[in-house]
C-alpha cells in the first residue's frame, strides 16, 4: 500500500493519516448517534502527540519506515532475519490519504465528519478481530487502484468480503460476490476443486445471511444448497464422500446438518432411484476405501443409509416400471451400463429389505419374466447366476408368508400365465395362491372338491425356522440350466371322494410325497434330524459367487408349516448372539433392541453385526434405537433370526 501512495504521491500529495489494526476496544461502527461515546485513551494519546508542533517530523519518519517495510514486504525472499522482524512490525499500518479513505468507503466518510474526535487524529484503528491484514491491505490497494488484488485461497475472498462490507464499500462487495462464485464455478460443477470449496464457503454465507441480514450471502447459500443437495445422483459421489463435507456436518448445528441431509433424501423419486441407488453405492465403495476405520465419515454413512432406505423403497413399490420401461436397470442387465456387482447390491438390498406381501408378486414377475427372459441373461452366466439366486429368495418369502399373502392378496394382481408359473415353481395349483375374492377363486364346478390349505397351528411350527427369506440353510435346491422350484405336498383329505379321474389325479400327486409325509407324521423327532442333514449349506458368499445349491427337502417340511401365514420365533433375548438367517452369508451378531418400531408395525429386533453389512447405525428417519457403527444395525422380524449356540 505504501509502494502504491508512494507511486501515486504526486496525484495525491502527502500521506495525512494512519491505518492501523489493533484490539482496541473501539465501537464497531461509529455512526453519528455514538458520536458521543467516549474515545479509547490510547487513541487520545497519539492524537495529543501528533498535533503537537513535532507532529510533521513523527509523521515523516512513520511514512519513510513504513515505506522501507513494504519494499521489505515484495524482497522478503532476499532479506534476512532483521528485515523479516520489521516485515512483522508494519504489517499493521498503512499510510493513507484522508480525502481518498473519504471518497472510497462512507465509513471513512462518517468517521472523518466533523461529530467524530477521530476525524482530526492521525492514526486510525480498526478491529482486529472483524478485519484480517491481508484483507485490509487489498481493499486500501483497491481503493487508488480500482482493482481487485488475485486472492490464492477462498479465505481470503471471505475476509475480503467482511472487510468491506464492514466499511461500506457495496460496490467492491458485489465485485467480491462475484470473485466468490466464480471461485467456486457457479455453483454446477462437481470437479476435486469445488468438493473442498463449496463445503467451506456454506457457514461464511449461512453466518452471514442469519446474522447480518445480508442479501448476497443469502442468494449464495442457497446457490451452495442447491448443488450440495438437489442432485442426489451427482452430488452423492463427490461431495458426500469428501472429507470437507463430514467437517461441514459435524461444524453445523444438529438441525442444520439434518435438514441438509433431508433435502437430499427428498430429492430421490420414481426417475432418478436407480442412479441415487448407484451414487450410494458408489459412494460407499469409495468412503470403505477413504476411512476404513470411520474415523470421520460417520456422518456421511448416515446420509447414504438414508438416501439407499428410500431409493429401494421406490423401486420396490414401482419395480414392474423399472423392470419393462425404465432404461437405466434394463441396460444393467444388458451389461451396458453400471456393474454386475450394482445388480448385485441393488437386488440384494430390495429383497432383504423392501419385499413384503403386497409386492412380492411384481417382484418375482419382473424377476423371472421380464429380466430372465432378456437376451443378454442367456449369454451372461454371472448375471444368470444373479437373477436366479434373486428368485430362490422370492420364492423362500413366499413359501413362508403364503398365508398373509394370500390375505391380503399380494398375487392376485398377477396375470394368470404368470400366476400358473408361480404355482409350477412352486408345484403347488394356482388357486392356493389366490385369496378367496380373486374371481378365478370359485370357478369350475369341482372347485369344492379340491383340497383346501389348512392353517397353521402352533403345533406344526417348529420346524420352520429353517426356512427362511433367504437363509443360509435353504430347503431349496437348484443346479445350473434347470428351473428352480419349491416343492409343497399336498394333503389329501378324507372327505375328499368323488369321481375316479379326481382320485386318480390325487393318487398321483401324493404318490410322490406319500412315503415321507407318513414317515413324518409317526415319527416326528427322527424325521426332524433326519431332515435336518438333509438341508445344504448355501456355498455362495455373494449373489455373484460360486453357484447356488439348494434342495427340497420334503421330509422335514410339512404343508401346513411351508404355507401357514405366522412362524414360531426363537426366544431372544437382550444382548443375545444371533444369526441372520435371510442372509445368503454368514452373518451374526448382537441382539440390541427389541420392541416397536416407527417405520413398520409389529415387533422387531434390532441386531448389532459383527461386520459392516447392515443397513444403519442403530437409528432410522431420525429415530434411535440403539446405537452402533455406521452399517452395522440392522432391524429384522424375530423369526429372520436364529440363536448362536
């Protein structure tokens, strides 16, 4: 600053004033109405002394060292440690002009009226805590120059601003507005460069907008939300796993953090979930990678568990839309676009977490007849291998939830050639999938002849624990190029006598199971044992892995316990170990919450596992339920789980 009045000395004439920054206690702004306020004494004093009659000689020597120390400033590389000490010591002063402070900044032209005792005095001081050195040192330069001095960091832009905006200067505050945006690439770019800028700059502009009132800065934070938050697809790749945004998470307050999180999490609807549930997916890879041991990514986790929670959930609900219209999971399984190992996940996560009665039926539809059935699934023995393991686990849920499905007619929605393959994969006929006011349900002139699904007692429920959503000791089993399929017996009832095809057709479908089905009936304990080594270990750990070996096993099995509409649970306690037994893996943990919850009815069980394959950390939507590691909670029916001996 000395080098440019030195410069302009002759345009401007002699230096009259002095710019100093110190912790004064000196008002933040000194309008007219505190005109009266008492001065700082030291303020007094280095007015006393340069209206004294050496007054001219001290401000000469002041202006020739300060002088000195800028060119010290621009040769600090070539000075030595003497030169670096008076570097130090006029960093804080500035000579000036009164008449261009006067011009450039209303309020160097309300503190030099004639109500101020400071507008006669030769130095004048500015906080230090409100205004940074390099920042005052630019906007003087600005002030003779006009221009804006290239800041190296965002910092200095933020310091810059508040300077000048706290001396009046709205003309360089829209110039350093600008400067902030361009910064940070108008707020639309999602380079390595605004993933460490826009996090920084959101509590300068938020602080800014609350506390003072300041109308650029609220333009600007909402500018920084709308990239942070409104593109879940984009946005939850780069910024949500960056380091800069865990910062910003846990420097907001609770509520703000939240909410920030929110606005993501609404943003995620029937067109963009799949490429929301990539980004988490994406975004999880890359945060296992980045801080494997959560030691500062657990509020990103958080967000992610959320977001995957609600994407599923749509296309669960919707997946028949996604399955024949939406491009985006079609060329997935095409092989065109994202990763075998996102079908993965992604079929994984909907079956484990998002099927229920009511959408179990479009779910095996848009398994087996619209995405088994593409061309590329024929050459493709991996995603083969996916979809078929995807449809053992429909049809796991389905044997064992028959009778609340057909309750609350979760198939009757189904096609009747689609309703007719479920049955043969399932070998049983397709009346007993249909609840009682489906209109196929009373049709034909024999249908009171046929058997009836007799329901579940507690009597003949002990032996389904075995069987399970996807358990990792199935009763089902499939060998490569043949047709999966649930065998369930059907029992002959003794009233049931009429016609000879009739009963010759019911002497061949119990022919088969006849023998095993008395077996079991006299002797139930050794039957259970005998069934029991009957039943094959899943040899997959993945979705993607080996090939899936499961087997019917009818002597262990009886119909009644295959459809009944409730199982029998194991007696859990608190802090009990467990096994998950949906899981196609072994997967065990911690029995930490047992009760309601809000998301579902019922009673559940919330698990703490041993490994990072869960889907929360104890809390869902904002609601505690116990507390562990980011995607080691996991809330399960108490008949998914079975106890650890």
């Amino acid at each position: 600053m000395e080098e440019n009045a030195g410069i302009q000395a002759d345009q401007y004439g002699p230096t009259n004033v002095i710019v100093t920054l110190g912790s004064q206690k000196v008002p933040a702004k000194r309008r007219l109405s505190q005109s009266k306020l008492p001065m700082n004494q030291k303020v007094a004093r280095r007015r006393c002394q340069f209206d004294s009659s050496s007054s001219s000689k001290s401000m000469d020597q002041d202006v020739d060292s300060t002088e000195e120390d800028e060119c010290t400033e621009e040769d600090k590389e070539e000075n030595d440690y003497s030169d670096k000490k008076t570097l130090k010591k006029q960093q804080t002063r500035w000579s000036c002009h009164t008449h261009v402070l006067y011009k450039e900044s209303p309020y160097f032209e309300s503190l030099f009226g004639e109500n101020f005792i400071e507008s006669k005095a030769s130095i004048v001081y500015l906080p230090s805590s409100i205004i940074d050195r390099i920042a005052l040192s630019n906007i003087i330069k600005f002030m003779y120059t006009h221009k804006i001095t290239k800041s190296k960091t965002l910092k200095e832009l933020c310091d810059m601003y508040s300077a000048a905006d706290y001396l009046g200067m709205d003309k360089l505050c829209i110039e350093l507005t600008e400067l902030l945006i361009e910064s940070v690439h108008n707020c639309i770019c999602y380079c390595t460069s605004c993933i460490s800028s826009v996090p920084e700059l959101f509590p300068f502009c938020r602080t800014r907008s609350l506390e003072l009132q300041d109308e650029k800065m609220a333009i600007m934070t909402q500018k920084v939300i709308t990239i942070l938050a409104s593109d879940p697809e984009k946005t939850l790749s780069t910024y949500w796993t960056s380091r800069h945004m865990a910062k910003l998470l846990i420097q907001l307050p609770q509520d703000v953090s939240q909410a920030l999180s929110q606005k993501v999490l609404h943003r995620v609807n029937k067109s963009n979930a799949i490429e929301s549930l990539y980004a988490c997916f994406t975004a999880s890879n890359t945060l296992s990678t980045n801080d494997p041991l959560l030691s500062w990514s657990k509020p990103l986790h958080a967000t992610l568990t959320s977001v995957q929670s609600r994407a599923t959930k749509i296309i669960a609900r919707h997946f028949d839309f996604f399955c024949c219209q939406y491009p985006a999971l079609l060329s997935c399984i095409d092989g065109i676009t994202y990763s075998f190992d996102f079908l993965e996940y992604l079929l994984l996560h909907i079956l484990e977490d998002q099927m229920d009665c009511s959408n179990v039926g479009i779910l095996y539809q848009g398994i087996v007849c619209d995405l088994m059935s593409r061309h590329a699934v024929q050459h493709n023995n991996q995603v083969k291998h996916i979809l078929s393991v995807a449809k053992v686990m429909v049809l796991h849920y389905i044997t064992r939830r028959i009778g609340d499905i057909r309750q609350q007619g979760g198939l009757d929605k189904l096609d009747k050639a689609i309703l007719k393959l479920l049955a043969d994969d399932l070998d049983v006929r397709p009346k007993s999938l249909i609840s009682s006011n489906h209109p196929l349900f009373h049709r034909g002139i024999f249908s009171f002849l046929l058997p009836s699904i007799p329901n579940l007692n507690s009597s003949t429920s002990t032996n389904t624990n075995g069987l399970s959503r996807h358990s990792s000791r199935s009763t089902l089993r499939t060998t490569s190029g043949t047709t999966r399929r649930v065998s369930l017996p059907v029992i002959n009832h003794e009233n049931s006598s009429t016609s000879t095809s009739f009963a010759s057709q019911l002497t061949r479908l119990l022919k088969k199971f006849g023998s095993s089905h008395n077996r079991r009936r006299h002797n139930s304990a050794s039957t259970t044992t005998t069934g029991s080594s009957q039943q094959q270990i899943l040899s997959n750990r993945t979705l993607s892995t080996s090939t899936v070996r499961t087997s019917v096993s009818t002597s262990s099995t009886s119909w009644s316990q295959l459809l009944g509409g409730q199982v029998s649970a194991p007696m859990v306690g608190m802090h009990k170990r467990v096994q998950l037994t949906r899981r196609p893996t072994l997967t065990v943990g911690t029995v930490e919450y047992i009760g309601h919850v809000n998301f579902a009815d019922g009673v559940w069980v919330g698990v703490e596992l041993d490994r990072r394959v869960g889907k929360n950390d104890g809390s869902v939507d904002g609601h505690r339920y116990f507390i562990s590691s980011p995607n080691r909670g996991v809330f399960v029916r108490p008949e998914d789980i079975s106890l650890v001996v």
